[in-house]
C-alpha cells in the first residue's frame, strides 16, 4: 500500500477547514489543520507535507509568508474578487491559485497535480526554478474551458499546423493567435494580422498576395502583400469568412504549395508562413451557401480551437474584469480603482452579449466617469433589466393565477438576486441542476456559484 500523502490546510474559518479536511480525507489524503501562518510554522517544522494549502487572507500574517519559510509548494486559495492578490502570491512564489468558492473537482485535480508535479521535480531540486508563468502570454482564465483551452494552444504552439479559432464576436480571438505566436519558434518576428472584413473587397487580394505595377488601375508601383510580408513568421486572417471567393483560390495555392503570385504576375514565388484564422461565422453553413471554399475549409480546419462567450467562464469573469480595470486605470493615468460590492454582484449577473469588448468598453467608461475610487452599477451602465424580465417570465409562467393576488406588484421591487433566489427555491423540487441552469440561462458552475453565494442548499438526493 502506498503511503499517504500529507497535507497541511491552513484557514482561519473553520467551517471551511473541516470541510477540506474531510474532503481530501475521503480522497486517502493525510490531513493536518492550521488557522493562522503562525500555527502552520509550527507544523512545518515538526512535520514534512506535500504540499501546504492556505487561504489568502489570515489573522496575523497574510498566506504568502508560508511561500519563503518552505520549500513545500504552496497553493493559495482567494476569494473570487482578489485576481490582483492571487497574481502577487504567484509572483512570490506560490505554485497555484484557486479561487473561493471551488468544485470539489477542482480543487482534488489541482492538489493531484501539484504533488505529482513537484514529485516529478525532486531530482532536481538544487535547481532554483522561477515562479510558475501564467499558462498563456496575455490571456487571463481558470474556467475549465480556459484551461482546455491553453493546453491545445500550448500544443499546437509546437507545430506549423494551421488553426481555426472559432468564438463570438469579442471574446479575445487574436489574443489566442498572438498566444500561439509567442509561444512558436517563429516568435522572433512579427506576426502580421489583418482583419478580412475590414478591406474593400476589390482591394483584398493586392493587399493579402501584393501586385505588380500596372496590374490594374492605380497600381503605379510594385507592392509587396502581406502572405509575403509574414514569410517566417505567422499570418492571422480574422474574419475569413469575409473573404472574397477569388482571394479564397489564392490562399489555398499559398496553403498547397507554399508559394504566391502577385496581382498582375506570371511568376510565383516561395512563402515560408505560418497560418491562423478566426471568424465568428459557422464556414461549413458559408459552404453549404455556396460562400466558403470547401477545399479552402479542410485545408484550415486541421486544429480548431473554441473560445467559450465569457456568460459561460464563470468566476474568469470577475477575473477578468479586476484586471482590465487595473490596466485601464494605468493607462487612463487614473488612481487605482476599485469595484462596489453592488458592482461586482452586476458584473457576475450581466450576459456579457458583447463578450470581453464590452466588458472592456464598460470599464472604461466607468473609468472616465469615476469621482471617487469607488466604482458602482450606475457608472458601468449595465443593463440587467433583460435578465430581470426572463426570470421574472419564468416565475409568472409558473405561479398559479389563484394564488397570484399583488404578486406582480411585489415582483417589481423584488432584485435580479431575489427572483434567482425564489425560481431556485420553487423548482429545485421538480428540476434537476441542469434544467435549473438551463431555464435560468447560464451554466452549472455559475448556478453553483450562486448558490453557494446566497446559501441555498442543493436538493438532497433521495436514497
């Protein structure tokens, strides 16, 4: 029988500490408690552990003091609004984060992971090795799709396989190609990106494979496109959809053949480019319509990557929001910010049907309009009443006209939060969790997430 490996929880609240304790002792962990860094000092030095989990914020001292007074690696836990502090911890030297309140799942993959990870790194440990890098350059997320997601990219990163990224309008599409650059052997040269939708269709091939002069009205000198101009490097083509079919010929022979020919030219020559395209479009539809290359979409659909609507992501959201807000207050030159908890709750709630560009575009208006450092609902301009009148719907649709009386009354003055509430409690009887998410237009994980907010106990399961 193996040994068991040992594992110090460091929290202040011990509600939340007897829970993890009993957690990772179902899972054959061998669990020892601490409620302050002080109480876990003690305990690092009588005892050897795996691996040290500790909230954030404890009486005393802060979690991150464990970081440097153990060479055990250390996993933070913070509440779901500290994406600045969970950086910091990372910075110091903390091996992960993982944001309050977790999956069970969640939290065993991570703990299952970093003990086998650092197991893996024992024969080397004389080695100093710098604090864990986020898993990809410039994109923020911890969701499950997220994290799905930065594996593939980390892998297809490797290769010169072309990519399709597919995903609503504004949910970070170039992000991803700029990541899959970064990471490549092709990062020391510029990646050229061009948005289709956005060149004049009679314009669109000089610009993408260049022309000869005199090829064409208006062509008074020799042009160099754009194929030509990422040659070692990476092409992005957002909004491929958009491209004219005749532009579509050009880019399959770039893609079969490794080679163009300018507007206007007889010769063809060699291009050494890297492929990644994005549309918000689904391009099988465009080729069942006749607008979409049938060849040119097999010859780029090799490695498709999903970029989830950020309704979808979860705690990425408020994420994603503390950090474009400490970014838009830099470079606003603005004093540092900060969400009201009001905000934070409307952040959570809102759709997002403009993905991270709206989330971006309401934060720097909140910005601008700011007169203190507190920023509140009215100054992000969101508009719940949507999500307000859906859920406000299903419980009507739901409520039995005798019973009614001056309910619609009430309802109106009822918040987004209490008909969540009230729906939840009216139907959990009769729905299971993802019908319940499904009528209320988001995801398990977020429907758990709210619970978990608002105390509402999950239906039991009968035995």
């Amino acid at each position: 029988m193996t040994a068991q490996h040992k594992v110090l929880v460091v929290e202040d609240e011990q509600v939340i500490r007897t829970a993890l304790r009993r957690l990772l002792e179902r899972h054959e962990y061998q669990v020892s408690e601490a409620g302050s860094v002080k109480e876990a000092l003690e305990q690092l030095g009588d005892k050897q552990f795996d691996i040290v989990i500790s909230d954030l914020r404890l009486p005393g001292a802060p979690g991150t003091d464990l970081i440097k007074a153990t060479r055990t690696p250390v996993l933070i836990m913070t509440s779901y609004s500290s994406l600045r502090s969970a950086i910091d911890s990372m910075k110091m030297g903390a091996v992960d984060y993982i944001p309050k309140p977790f999956e069970h799942e969640e939290m065993l993959q991570a703990v299952a992971r970093i003990i086998k990870e650092n197991a893996d790194r024992q024969p080397a440990a004389k080695s100093h090795e710098p604090p864990p890098e986020p898993p990809v350059p410039g994109m923020i997320g911890s969701c499950p799709q997220m994290m799905e997601l930065f594996r593939r990219i980390r892998k297809v990163a490797q290769t010169n396989s072309t990519v399709l990224i597919n995903g609503e309008s504004g949910t970070g599409k170039e992000l991803v190609a700029r990541a899959i650059h970064r990471l490549s052997d092709r990062h020391e040269s510029e990646m050229i990106s061009v948005n289709c939708a956005a060149i004049p269709e009679n314009l669109i091939e000089s610009e993408l494979f260049g022309h000869e002069k005199g090829a064409f009205t208006g062509a008074t000198a020799n042009r160099t496109g754009l194929v030509e101009a990422a040659s070692g490097s990476t092409l992005f083509l957002d909004e491929i959809g958009e491209l004219p079919l005749e532009a579509q010929a050009r880019l399959l022979r770039v893609l079969q053949e490794s080679e163009i020919r300018k507007v206007g030219s007889v010769q063809s020559r060699k291009v050494d480019v890297r492929l990644v395209v994005a549309t918000h479009r689904d391009l099988k539809q465009l080729v069942i319509d006749g607008e979409f290359r049938e060849d040119l979409y097999y010859r780029i659909n090799v490695m498709a990557l999903l970029l989830p609507p950020l309704k979808e992501r979860g705690n990425d959201i408020l994420e994603l929001a503390d950090a474009i807000l400490v970014r838009t207050c830099k470079r606003l030159k603005s004093p540092m910010l900060r969400f009201t908890e009001e905000a934070t709750q409307a952040i959570s709630t809102y759709p997002w049907p403009g993905n991270v560009r709206e989330l971006e575009n309401a934060i720097e208006r909140a910005v601008v309009l700011a007169e203190n450092e507190d920023i509140g609902t009215e100054l992000l301009a969101i508009d719940l009443s949507g999500s307000k009148r859906a859920i406000r719907s299903l419980l009507e649709r739901t409520i039995d006209a005798s019973d009614t009386g001056d309910e619609g009354d009430a309802a109106e003055e009822l918040s987004l939060e209490d008909y969540f509430q009230k729906f939840v409690l009216e139907h959990q009887d009769q729905m299971n969790e993802t019908q319940l998410a499904k009528k209320l237009g988001i995801s398990r994980k977020c429907l758990w997430e709210r619970r978990q907010r608002f105390g509402l106990p999950r239906k039991k399961k009968q035995a």
